[in-house]
C-alpha cells in the first residue's frame, strides 16, 4: 500500500501537503519519450509534449529530484530518446531493456526503482495507454503510490487517452498535469529556487510568461520613474 501521509516529511503543523506528493519521496519515471513515436501522438501537440517533459526534467534538477528513462527499442523504429531530458536532467539514469514492451517487465529498471527507496512514482510517456499504462498499474501492485502526468504523455487519438484516463482511475493511478506537478513540488515562493521556478510556469503556461513580463516591465518603469 501506498507510504501514509503521516509520514511525509513535507506535512505542515496545519495538515497542508498530508494528500499531496513529498519531493523527498518522488522518483520521475519519463518512459520512451521517443522520436518516432512521436508521429503517432494525436491527442496532444508534439510541440506541447516536448516542452512539458523539458519543464520536468528541468524542475527535477532545480529541486533535486532523481530521474530514470528507458526506451524499448531505440535503434530501431520507434526512435532514439528526445536529448532534452538528458540535457536539463544530467543527474537522469538511463535503464535499457531488452525489447520489452512493459519496462516493469525489465528486472535491471524495476531493481533501479527499488533502490532509489522512493514510494512515490511519477510516471510519463509514449504511449500513454501502453508505456505509461503498463508499468503504472504494475507499480501500484507492488505497493507504490503512482501519478501519471497526462499532458507530459501522448496517445495516437483522443479516444484512446479518454480510455488511457478512465482505466488509471481504476486501477488507483492518480492522473495529474505538468502545471499542478510544478506547484505541487513548489509548494511555496518563500524558497531559494522561486526564481527559476517562475521560469517553469512559462514554459507550461506560455500566457504566464507574458504575464511576468509585463510585470517586469511595469516594475522597471516605477524604478525610472523614482
């Protein structure tokens, strides 16, 4: 069963963060984030995709936060891994598997999750009913509590990502966003790293970005103005 709340070292004297995730707890699992498949991806905009994985991956590494990836068959169709991962998360381990659909199927990527001695997976992937799908459930048997970031996923139509969202409420997987991952992990501006945080919003809220702007811009123009 999933670690209880009361053990969360993130839980306020108030009880705020008791349901929400534990960064000291979190393990990131970004799941065949590959080129080919890619081109399969319907339900959502290859370019959206790309730059919320990219806002994990940096997030991760701001925060600290251990990263694995893996790739079914990266030399052949499906293609190699998207660089940007590896790129704002150098701390991210890569597992091979041996041609498995399934990466819980892979003893060397399940024996990797096992001694980060994290409970809380955050998964995300391509696809989202199949590479996300499989090992999330697999996962949530095994005793770990496991969010799936919808919108850092991809499926080949929108059907298929209604069906994808129906059957993790099922099976107890908790569906989630890039956006809400952000400020979970964030928790409060009054951190050291609130600055770069605010970069991240940006990227998963493009309209955000245009909003700090004018802010900047107003403030710099009350600063001449003194």
């Amino acid at each position: 069963m999933a670690p209880s709340s009361s053990n969360k070292s993130s839980v306020l004297p108030t009880g705020g963060g008791a349901a929400l995730m534990d960064p000291s707890d979190t393990l990131v699992l970004l799941l065949d984030h590959q080129s080919g498949l890619f081109q399969t991806v319907k339900d959502i905009p290859v370019a959206d995709l790309r730059r919320n994985v990219e806002m994990i991956a940096k997030l991760c590494t701001l925060l600290n936060i251990p990263v694995v990836t893996t790739a079914s068959e990266p030399s052949g169709s499906n293609g190699p891994l998207m660089p940007e991962i590896h790129q704002y998360a150098p701390h991210a381990v890569y597992v091979p598997r041996k041609g498995e659909v399934n990466a819980w199927d892979n003893a060397d990527f399940v024996a990797h999750v096992e001694s980060t001695g994290r409970k809380t997976l955050v998964m995300a992937g391509v696809w989202t009913s199949v590479c996300v799908m499989f090992p999330a459930l697999d996962a949530r048997v095994a005793g770990y509590d496991v969010f799936a970031v919808i919108d850092a996923s991809g499926d080949p139509s929108e059907m298929v990502s209604r069906t994808s969202l129906a059957r993790f409420v099922q099976g107890g997987v908790k569906p989630t966003s890039t956006n809400a991952l952000l400020s979970e992990l964030h928790r409060t501006w009054a951190r050291p790293e609130a600055a770069s945080l605010a970069q991240l919003y940006g990227l998963v809220a493009p309209n955000y970005a245009a909003v700090m702007e004018s802010y900047q811009r107003a403030q710099e123009a009350v600063k001449k103005a003194v």
